[in-house]
C-alpha cells in the first residue's frame, strides 16, 4: 500500500447500495457520505473536492 503522498491517484466512484455502508473522507474527515471516491492504487478514499485536492 503506496503512501498517498506518493501515489498517482487514480479514483474511483463507490456508490453505497445500502444505509449501512457509508464512508467518511479520508482528507477532510466530512460525512458520512452515501458515495466516495476511492484510489484504486493506494486505497485513499475522500469526497469529490478532494479528489482535486488529493
Ligand atoms: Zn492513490
Ligand atoms: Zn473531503
């Protein structure tokens, strides 16, 4: 597992098909959300402004 400060971040959208999987962002700690991005490579998972930020 890459350390994100290293990784070329590549995203993904998770979308949560049920109330009991919600995620906070990794980056900015808001949430929980019903949706998240996560990097495929190094697992960092955050909102969508931080996918800019990340
Ligand atoms: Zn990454
Ligand atoms: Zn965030």
């Amino acid at each position: 597992m890459a350390a994100s400060g290293s990784c070329q971040h590549d995203f993904k959208l998770l979308k949560s098909d049920t109330t009991l999987i919600l995620w906070n962002c990794h980056m900015c700690h808001s949430g929980p959300h019903w949706y998240i991005y996560e990097c495929s490579k190094c697992k960092l998972k955050t909102c969508q402004p931080c996918t800019y930020k990340a």
